[in-house]
C-alpha cells in the first residue's frame, strides 16, 4: 500500500495549496515593486532552495548523463515556466489575485487540450465534462472579483 508521501494526489493538494499561497505573496509583493523584477526575486529563491534540497538529499546529478531530448524539452518547459511567471506577475500588479488566479489556472484546461492534440491522451466524456466545468467556472470567478 502506498504511504502519503508516495501518492501523487498528496504532492498535488500540496501544490494547489502553495500556488494559492503565491499568488496571495506575489500581490502583496509585488505592490511597490517592478513585476519583472520581482519575479527575479522569486526565481533566485527557487534556485537557492532547489539547490539545497539537491545537496543535501545528495541527488546532483552529472549533467553529461541528461540527453540532448532531456535537455532540449527541459530547456522549452524552463523558458515556458519564466513566460508564465512575468505573465503571472505582471497580470498580479494589474489585476487582484481573485481574478488573475482563476484565470492563470485555465491551465489545467488547456494541458488536457493539449495532452489530447500533442501526446495522445485521451479523455472520457466525463473528464471532457470536468474540464468544461473547470473552464467555466474559472471565468465565473475571474468575472465576479
């Protein structure tokens, strides 16, 4: 049987929990500050933590032994990944955080569109349903603040 800690739904509530915890930082952080520059801030915290958990988990790995598929996809997520962040930041010092957030996790709709187009996932016509659902609700929300 699979502890918490090795089941993906944990990681995942997690990582709602911490992208609701952002985007409320982020505004408040953002306020009295250029928003590119701040998410310069945040990107050089990222770094320093993730290379501590590296070190002290002991899990460096050689970057000779990644392939050059690795890297390139890698790469593509890094630069979509900072794409995202200036967006975000910037979308926060304009708008409030009960309209950007919703909008921002339209994500979740356009990665099962584009899991269906570009992977070949596929998806009941329940999923289908859900992800509408997601879609819809997230304007309602962004439409109401």
């Amino acid at each position: 049987m699979k502890t918490l800690l090795s089941a993906w739904p944990f990681w995942a509530l997690l990582s709602a929990a911490f992208a609701a915890l952002t985007a409320i930082f982020a505004k408040v952080g953002v306020e009295n500050i250029n928003s590119d520059f701040a998410t310069f801030i945040r990107t050089v915290v990222i770094l320093a933590v993730l290379a501590a958990i590296l070190t002290l988990g002991g899990e460096w790995q050689p970057f000779g032994s990644v392939s050059g598929k690795t890297y390139m996809f890698l790469i593509l997520s890094g630069l979509a990944t900072g794409a995202s962040w200036l967006c975000y930041f910037r979308a926060l010092k304009i708008g409030q955080a009960a309209q950007v957030a919703p909008i921002d996790k339209l994500s979740v709709v356009l990665v099962a569109l584009f899991g269906v187009v570009f992977l070949g996932e596929r998806l009941s016509g329940l999923g289908w349903l859900g992800i509408a659902l997601i879609a819809g609700g997230a304007v309602l929300i962004a439409l109401e603040a």
